[in-house]
C-alpha cells in the first residue's frame, strides 16, 4: 500500500485482500474441525455413546461433503464460491464441541462411579469402556488403577 503504483491496483487489491481473509478463516475452522473430527471418529464409529451418535453422524457426512467438493475442485480459492461455507463450518464446529462435551460429561460420570479411573487419561477409559467384556484388555490397564497389581486370573 506504501507503493507509488498501489494506486492504479487498489480495487484489485481490495478484492484479494477479502477474498484472502476469508480463506484464512475457512481453513483455520477446517482444521480445528479437522483436529476435532479425528479425535472423535473412532469414538463415535464404534458407537461408544448412542444418544450422540446421530449428531455426530450429521457432522460426519457434512464435513466429508465439504471434503468431496475440496477433492473435486482442489484449488483454494474454490472454498470462496461455496455457498454457505462460513455458517456450515461454523455449525459443524459448534457440532463437534457439543459432542466433545457429552463425551466429557460421560467419562466424569464413569470417573464418579469409580474413583480410579481418575488415574487414567480419556483414552485408556474409554477403551476399558468399550472393551469391557475383553480380560486381556482390562488386564493391560490394572497396573495404571492399582498400585502394585499387574495381573490378576480370572475365572469362568
């Protein structure tokens, strides 16, 4: 803007610097949703909370929609000329943080039930959770909630 022949692009400039800004905001809720949905998919794909699975399934195919048209169209400025693409990003990341705060709620609920899962991090929890049936998988966890067991023998 400095430049002596800023003058003559101004209103080109004008245009670029919008259209930049706003690919800049697509692509920074792109990843946040992108970061988000990874860590939530394998959650939800195996069904660890049914009352939000139809939710998250919302948002799954709403951000693969996204993707296809990225893949079909993969020059960036094409994120531009998608209509609605402000509000649906903004939708599935306000989807995606509901979601994560029912998975919160859930996993207190179970720490609050049993006080020793407080010792565990979210995944080992849930795999527990989801895995509940499996010993051997149990058995991995029982020297991270009890101090001096490794393993126990169950019997049939």
């Amino acid at each position: 803007k400095d430049s002596p022949y800023y003058k003559g692009f101004q209103d080109k400039v004008s245009v670029w610097e919008k259209k930049l800004a706003e690919l800049d905001e697509y692509l920074q809720n792109l990843n946040q949703i992108q970061r988000k949905w990874v860590y939530l998919e394998p959650i939800f794909g195996r069904g660890a909370l049914p009352r939000e699975q139809g939710r998250f399934n919302r948002v799954d195919e709403d951000f693969r929609s996204i993707l296809a048209d990225i893949k079909q169209d993969n020059r960036i400025t094409s994120l531009n000329s998608r209509a609605g693409i402000r509000n649906a990003l903004m939708t599935i990341l306000d989807q995606l943080q509901r979601c994560q705060k029912s998975l919160n709620e859930f996993l207190e609920e179970k720490r609050s039930a049993f006080p020793r899962f407080y010792f565990i991090g979210d995944d080992d929890l849930l795999e527990i959770l989801g895995q509940s049936t499996n010993p051997s998988v149990i058995q991995s966890h029982l020297k991270k909630l009890f101090a001096g067991i490794h393993s126990v023998n169950f019997d049939d």
